[in-house]
C-alpha cells in the first residue's frame, strides 16, 4: 500500500509559527509566573490561629509563630498535631495558589510536571 503525502503549503508553515510563538509565550509567562510565586510569602493560621506557619513560594518556612497559650507541657502531642496540621496548610496554601495562577496562563490545560 503506497503512503500518501500531506502536502504543507505556506498556510500550514504559517499555523506552525505561530503555534511556536504562542508555546514560547506561554513558556515565558510561566518562568515569570514562577518567579512572582517563589518571591511571595504566605501566611497561614491553625488551631483557632493559635499558630502561624508563614512560608514563600518555594515552600520554605520562613517562620512559626506560637500563641503562648497553645504551649502546655502536659500536652506536648496537641501542639505537635496543630504543627503539623498548620504546615500541612501552608503547603496546600501554595500549591493551590500556584494552580490558579497557572490556569490563568494555560487556560485549563493539563500540563503535568509544572507545580
């Protein structure tokens, strides 16, 4: 069985210049996206805000802070499972955060690998 031959006129060379142009805005955008999520910091509160976790977009915590009447030395397991529950958080925080902006630039698209 022969092969036939798609042939591509200039229309189809045109279509493939600009599909290039639009992915490398796209990319661009993205890199700036990122760069714009890594600066920001976020700050979130756990166990009635008794603790704040706030961290940038990176997912690096910059701080913890504590209410001192969230400290009781005879319930050390309460005030790890509100740490762990407010870092928790603050990293779906971000990844949420980075979702939406990145949506806004995709349009929707599922781009696996990117946050």
């Amino acid at each position: 069985m022969a092969q036939r031959r798609i042939p591509m006129g200039m229309g189809s060379m045109g279509n493939m210049n600009s599909m290039i142009k639009q992915a490398q805005k796209m990319q661009a955008d993205m890199q700036k996206m990122q760069a714009e999520i890594a600066a920001k910091e976020f700050e979130v509160k756990a166990g009635g805000g008794a603790v704040t976790v706030t961290l940038n977009g990176e997912k690096k915590i910059s701080a913890i802070k504590l209410e001192p009447d969230i400290v009781d030395p005879d319930d050390i397991e309460m005030l790890e499972d509100i740490l762990v529950a407010a870092v928790n958080e603050a990293l779906k925080t971000v990844d949420d955060y980075s979702a939406a902006e990145l949506k806004k630039i995709t349009g929707g698209l599922n781009m696996p690998g990117m946050f």
